[in-house]
C-alpha cells in the first residue's frame, strides 16, 4: 500500500527517547524526517552497547528511517539555516526546555512567523507551565514523581524502577497521535502546537489507580506482580521457574482451579467470589502457590491452555525476541545496506491493512547527510558549514 504520510517533511530537534521515537514512527509511515543534533550528538547515541558498524543500540533503536545533519544553534548563520529548514517542513518536533525553545527563537510564534501553518510538537518533563516547567525531566525522576515507582516492587521492599523506560516511549506514541491529528485538521484549523509531557503521560497511565484515589481517597499498595482488586493475578513459582496467570471472574476461576487439579477450590466458600479472595488473599496466594511448584512451568502452561485460562510463562529477552508469535505478525524487521549483514530493528506497533509499514532508510551517522543538505540542497558554502557545525568534512 501507499505510505500514508508520503509527502511530509518532518525536522526533528528532539532527542534521547520520546521525541526520536515519534520521529522513528512518521518516518516508518512514509514521512521524511530529518534528525538535526548539535556537533556532540544526541546524548543517546554514547548510551548501551554498540552495533557492528559502532552505532549505539540505544540510540538505534528510536532513530531508524532518518537523515542527519549537525547544527550549532549558538553558531553564526544558524537562525537563518534552522529558518530555511522550518519553512520547508509540515512538522518540528523538539524537547528543548521551554526557556530554552525561547531563546533559540523555537516558539509556535515565532515557527508560525516562518511557515504559517506549521505543526510544532513541544515534549517537556513537566509540562509548559507552572513552577517546574523548566525542570529537566527523564523517565526514570518521573517513575518517582508520578508515583508509578510506589505501585512497582513488593510492599517493604525499596522502590523499584520499571524495567523499560515506558514513560518516554509512551510519550513518544502520544506525540505521534497529536501530530496526527494535526495534520489531519490542519486544512480547517492551519498550524497547531502539539504539547505532549512526560508528567501527562504518566498521570494518564495510572489510569484507575488514579481514578480510584480521585473517587474514593484509597492509595494503592505495592502487591509485587500482583494487583489490588483481583486475586489470583500475579507471578507464581513452579519447579523451573516462573508463570504468570490469573482469574478476572468467577468463571474463570473456577476454570483457574480446575487446571490446578483441585476444582473444588472453584466453589469453596472462602474463594467463591472475587471479594471472598480479597478478604482471603493471603490463605488463597499461600495454596495455589504450593501447588504451583509441584511442577514445572511447561507442565501448567499446557493445563491452563487445555482450561481456556490465560497463563503465560516468564520469558527472557531472547525467547520472547525469538518466538514463532514475532515472526508470524512481522513485529521485527530485517534491513540491509547494499553489500552489508542484514540488522533486526523493532517495527511500527500496529500494521494497515494487515501491512507492517517500515522506513528503508538504516539509523544515520552524526552528520551523514550534511553534505546532501547544507551544501547540495541549502547551498552553503564549506566557511558556512564549517561554523555551522565545527567540521569540514562529513562521513
């Protein structure tokens, strides 16, 4: 099928993960984008281990399908070529401070100054307003502030990070669905300024733990892998190692309890209801997990399946990343450069028309396309990219 965003011209200022991974994903629907990182490079790309060609995997995995050119914001003749840039593109995408975006001139105003009906999406830590608006902000301080990091580890245990950076990749999508919906209205409304935030983001994952305290004042408690208002739902330990299941219902509880081998369960008056296990959860978690590591986790993987209960077992990286399931719903990809080993990258979240829509472009080097951009397309002279970027010549 065509591209859907065939067309559009992305400049993407933004950089570690949310913003990239916005600009990863016009890129994969179609758009072109274009990554502009000061002469040291995103931060992220000297983050993780590195890739046969020496690029970081971190930086790799939210960079895909771009073209990059350095620019010294602060350097002489940089207004005028960020201008020249901006009046070209449909979208910018940037993560500076909002006192920073001021004083570089990287304002809707002053954008719209440029390009009237340009598409600005601002990521911030905390928001454009209020007293911590100039606050950096990063996945991990806002796993603290938002309070998720009180909802994660075991109840007298210290707090514990979630394992991925959830927060800026979920920003990251959020600010892929505002530009969308920019661009969709922009024949009716013109230029739009997108604001996404890591605080909102995380404050709309809570999702009904934060509904619940807003109704009722109830804080939620740590429960390890499990959560407050279902019993069982949660890891348990069998002979080898890990699964993971759980009852929704009372149906499927009762369904739980006959995988286990003891139906009986299902109808016992300390666990018939949702509410019986909540009052009896400690006595419940303590005799299903003994019967749990009677076996191994295959063994109840193949019992629960057979009972229609959702189970599943704990994976590592490399079986989940390896498993029949990825390849039959072309979750992963395979690119090559001419001549080259294919690399594996993650594709787009969703598919269109049953299609995993995929840049051809591979994750660029610092500065791989000055030359294409600054001097061929721009016209600058080798003086102007010289001080523009602080190097003459670009690999």
């Amino acid at each position: 099928m065509q591209y859907p965003l065939q067309g559009v011209k992305v400049l993407d200022l933004s950089r570690v993960l949310a913003g990239p991974y916005c600009g990863q994903l016009l890129a994969d629907m179609g758009a072109d984008v274009l990554k502009v990182e000061s002469p040291e490079g995103d931060e992220n790309r000297g983050w993780g281990d590195r890739t046969a060609d020496g690029l970081s995997c971190n930086f790799s995995s939210v960079n895909r399908g771009k073209r990059s050119v350095v620019m010294n914001f602060k350097a002489p003749g940089a207004k005028e070529a960020l201008a020249q840039l901006v009046r070209e593109s449909d979208v910018v995408i940037e993560s500076f401070l909002p006192e920073s975006s001021k004083r570089l001139g990287i304002t809707f105003e002053a954008l719209k100054e440029i390009k009237p009906d340009v598409i600005l999406c601002s990521i911030t830590g905390y928001g454009s307003r209020g007293p911590m608006r100039d606050k950096p902000g990063y996945d991990l301080m806002m796993q603290a502030f938002s309070s998720v990091m009180l909802g994660t580890g075991t109840e007298d245990g210290e707090p514990v990070r979630c394992g991925v950076s959830f927060i800026d990749m979920s920003t990251g999508l959020i600010a892929y669905g505002g530009i969308l919906t920019a661009l969709h209205s922009r024949g009716v409304n013109g230029g739009c300024h997108v604001e996404v935030s890591l605080l909102r983001t995380a404050i709309s994952i809570l999702g009904y733990q934060a509904v619940n305290w807003l109704q009722t004042g109830r804080l939620p408690q740590r429960q390890g892998s499990g959560v407050m208002h279902l019993v069982p739902y949660q890891a348990f330990k069998c002979r080898d190692g890990y699964i993971l299941s759980g009852a929704t219902n009372d149906l499927a509880w009762r369904r739980f309890s006959t995988a286990l081998g003891r139906p009986e369960l299902g109808v016992d008056p300390r666990f018939a209801t949702n509410d019986d296990r909540l009052q009896n959860r400690a006595e419940l978690i303590a005799l299903v997990s003994a019967i749990f590591e009677t076996n191994d986790a295959a063994y109840w993987v193949e019992k629960f399946e057979e009972n229609r209960v959702a189970i599943s077992p704990l994976n590592t990286l490399d079986q989940v990343l390896t498993h029949d399931q990825l390849k039959e719903n072309d979750i992963l990809l395979s690119l090559a450069e001419s001549g080259q080993e294919p690399k594996s990258f993650i594709g787009a979240p969703f598919t269109l028309n049953k299609e995993t829509l995929f840049s051809q472009r591979l994750v660029p080097h610092l500065g791989a396309d000055n030359d294409e951009i600054l001097r061929a397309h721009m016209q600058l002279s080798d003086e102007q990219i010289e001080r523009l970027t602080g190097l003459r010549e670009q690999a």
